[in-house]
C-alpha cells in the first residue's frame, strides 16, 4: 500500500500542472480559432466592398457608355434633318446664319439632354 499512496501523491503532485497545461492549450486553441475566424471576416468584407466598388464602376462607366452613344445619335440626328440644306441655291448670308444657328441650338439641346462627364 506504501507504493499506491506514492503513486497517488506523485499524481496529485502532477495533476495541477497537467490540467493547468491543458487548459491552457484548450483556451489557447479556442482564442486562435476565433482569431483566424475574425481574419476571414475581414477579408470577406474586404472582398465584398471591392466587388461593389467595381459593379458600382462597371455601372457608371457603362452609363457614360450609353449617354455618349444616346448624344452621339442626337448629334447625327441633326446633321442628317439639315444634310439637304447643302445645297441651297439663292441662300443669303442671313440664311446661311440662321441656319448655322438652328444647328446649334439643336446640338446645344443635343449636350444638355445628354451630359458628358
């Protein structure tokens, strides 16, 4: 009996450092789990904030895409409704002038319907 109880305090004597060293690496362990964890959280955010900000651009830029073919339609418009006017015989400068300024003011209706940025 005189070995058991040796045993037994050999035990004792060692089972406070055991447990206190697998405590620790079991909190160890839970602490870096939810460190990692945290780490791809971030990095999803990140990932998802970059795909908004380039959707976000794709779609700006593909409207400025569509606003410069709409303008330049309105402009070719233009050009084709006064294309007959070339040639027009017995035209005073006045009409010319006139002419000139129709133009304009359909082109410069042309470029506020459709703003260039």
């Amino acid at each position: 009996m005189d070995q058991i109880d040796k045993i037994i305090k050999k035990l004792n004597k060692l089972s406070l450092p055991t447990v206190i060293l697998i405590a620790s690496l079991v909190i160890g362990g839970f602490y870096y789990a939810s460190e990692v964890n945290k780490q791809k959280s971030i990095e999803r955010q990140q990932e998802m904030k970059i795909q908004e900000e380039k959707t976000k651009t794709d779609q700006i830029k593909q409207e400025q895409e569509q606003t410069a073919k709409q303008l330049q339609d309105c402009l070719n418009k233009v050009a084709e409704g006064f294309k007959g006017l070339e040639g027009i015989k017995n035209a005073t400068r006045d009409d010319y002038n006139m002419i000139i300024d129709l133009i304009q003011k359909q082109k410069d209706d042309c470029f506020k319907r459709y703003p260039q940025k």
